[in-house]
C-alpha cells in the first residue's frame, strides 16, 4: 500500500510518501507525478520518512522524476530516508547522484 500527499511551498512540491514504493505500488505515483510534469513542476521533493520499503521500480519512478526537473532546470531532492530505502539509495549510489536532506524543511531550504 501506497498513500501520497502533495503540498506546495511556494515553487516546490513536496510528495509525501507513505508505505512501500514497489512494482505493486509505484503506479500509483503516475497521476500525481504526471499532474506535476505536465504543470512542468520544476522543483520537487520526495519525503520518504514513512516508507518502509522500496525496490527498482519506485527507484526508477524517482530517478525518472529527478531526470525530467533537471532538464527544465529544476531539481528533485529526497528527505526522510532511513533504513532498507538508505541502504538502497548507497547500494545504488544515488546519493551521490540525487541530493538527500534528513528533514524536508532542510530539503526545501537547499532550493533557496
């Protein structure tokens, strides 16, 4: 199971994520995410503090996110993450790549 919540902070959107981001779960992402690419949302963070798991898919789901926001000039950053999904991110090297924050309020102070 997968809730989202979305709230807007002047330019940035922060996705509140809570559950498991998986094959099962991730398209559940698509209508929020495709709300905000087609608005061309340009500044995005994923909080990921209430998600106990995530695999490929919800990986690929956020790297495609952050793909699209750095090609408009923006940028998508990740707060909260702990535990399996922190591992994942270092095993995969993606905090080296997508910029991650231990609280949204420090995520959303990076873009100003």
């Amino acid at each position: 199971m997968l809730d989202i919540h979305k709230e807007t902070h002047g330019d940035v959107v922060v996705l509140s994520l809570k559950g498991q981001l998986d094959a099962l779960t991730a398209g559940k992402m698509k209508p929020t995410v495709d709300e905000l690419m087609d608005s061309k949302t340009t500044n995005i963070v994923f909080d990921l503090q209430d998600i106990t798991l995530i695999d490929s898919s919800g990986v690929g789901a956020i790297v495609s996110v952050f793909k699209r926001t750095r090609s408009w000039n923006g940028d998508t950053k990740i707060s909260g993450l702990s535990a399996q999904p922190l591992e994942v991110f270092r095993l995969l090297k993606l905090d080296k790549v997508i910029h991650v924050f231990q609280s949204v309020d420090q995520a959303l102070s990076s873009f100003h």
